[in-house]
C-alpha cells in the first residue's frame, strides 16, 4: 500500500481535482490521508462527502492551526502504508504516477525516489516544466533542492517512517536532508508525473521569504556553520537567478 500524505487548509477551490487524481490512478492499492488544518472555506465538507464514495480516503482534523509540517506528520504517523508519498492539496498527478514510480522503486531497489512535473496556473494551464538529475545525495540537494514534495516518496520498510522538522516553511526540503543522511542518495525518474500548482500564496511565489527559510535549514535545522552555510546559500541564490534568467 501507498500512503499518501496531504495537508488541507483553504484549499476547496482544488482539492476536488486533487483527489480525482488520486482516484484515477492505475495502481489502485493506496490510501490517502487528509489532514485539515483548521480551514474556514467548505474543504472540509468536500472531503467528507468523498469519503462516502470511497473509504480509501481518510481525513483527520487538527483541533488548533498548526501548519503544514504538523499536518503531513500526522499523516505520516497514521499511515499504514509500506510506502510513503506527497500531495499537498492544490496539486495533481498524472493517472500513472504511482505505477511507475513503484515500478521504478522496485525494479531498482530504491528507496527514496521522485520525478520531474510540470507547472500549472490556478487555471490548470502549463506555465513551465521542471526536468530533475537521476539522482542526488545529501551534498547535492543542499545546493539546490531538486525534489518536488508533489513527487516524493520513501520505503517505510527499509528507513522506517521519517517525519519532518515542525518549521513554518521549506519542511519538505528539510525532510529530503534528513532521509540523505540515512540512505546515500535519491534517485530521479525523469518523466512528467505530476502537476504543481503556483498560487499567489505559495513560497515559490515569494523568493525572498523562500531564501530565509533556505538559510534558516541550513543554520538551525542541519546546524551548518556559517561557512558551510553561506556556501551552500551561493549555490542556491546562483541557481535560482541562471533558473529565472537563462532558461
């Protein structure tokens, strides 16, 4: 079974179509486990109606707001699955997403893997495409985190069950780190599976709030120190301007 993580808050106006990914994939052994962040729209009520369709989906409400890293582990602690994926609630996949990222696991014996995606506007139109390298190891991704959260997923069997750093922002990239000090690297399947969707609240719609989270992983979370960190902030900060300008 696939475990799949998702953290709602507010997001009514998409979470229909993330869960109809879901639905229609062509591996149908999965759960999906929803984690309400104290919304105030009608998400919810979605979700619960849902259910009724189909007990697969499973949702569990935070009685304070608590952010999406508080979310995502009480998802992760609830699951029952062998194998560990993410979706948050605004983002879709492919309909043979989980077929072949497992394929690609399992055939390989990998344990920690993601794919490239596309990005979509809240229209749903493709505003971009993200290629990703085959794999990454722990040195790698401090550069540059090259693993859509939408993409991942881990084996449980081999690793056990990781949990994310409670941080406000750049959780999943704190994650990624923490499983590349328990396996050597991540491994990369190269074909779009998936959809990401940019909203106006999003952190990748707002890089200056990104890169003090970037530095607050490197510095408080990995415990870096300050010139290992501002190597790494280089790499990052370069990335990002030759991704924005030249490509």
């Amino acid at each position: 079974m696939v475990s799949i993580v998702t953290p709602l808050h507010n997001s009514s106006k998409f979470i229909i179509e993330t869960i109809d990914g879901v639905i229609l994939q062509s591996y149908t052994n999965w759960e999906m486990i929803i984690v309400d962040d104290c919304s105030t729209d009608n998400g919810v009520e979605i979700v619960e109606k849902l259910q009724k369709q189909d007990d697969r989906i499973k949702l569990i409400k935070n009685e304070i707001n608590s952010g999406p890293a508080v979310s995502r582990n009480r998802a992760i602690e609830a699951a029952r699955g062998r194998f560990i994926a993410f979706l948050d609630s605004d983002d879709i996949w492919h309909p043979t997403k989980l077929e072949e990222q497992l394929n690609f696991m399992q055939k390989n014996d990998y344990v920690f893997t993601f794919t490239a995606y596309d990005k979509i506007n809240e229209k749903g139109e493709k505003v971009g495409h993200v290629e990703i390298p085959l794999e990454v190891a722990y040195n790698d991704l401090l550069k540059t985190c090259s693993i859509g959260c939408l993409t991942a997923m881990y084996d449980t069997r081999k690793i056990g069950k990781v949990y994310m750093p409670i941080i406000k922002k750049r959780q999943d990239f704190a994650l990624w780190l923490k499983i590349l000090k328990i396996v050597p690297k991540a491994y990369g399947l190269n074909r779009p599976l998936a959809k990401y969707r940019l909203t106006s609240n999003s952190v990748s719609s707002n890089k200056l709030k990104a890169s003090k989270y970037q530095w607050k992983v490197y510095r408080h979370i990995e415990k870096l120190n300050i010139v290992s960190s501002t190597y790494y902030f280089l790499f990052y900060t370069i990335h990002g301007i030759v991704k924005k300008y030249f490509k």
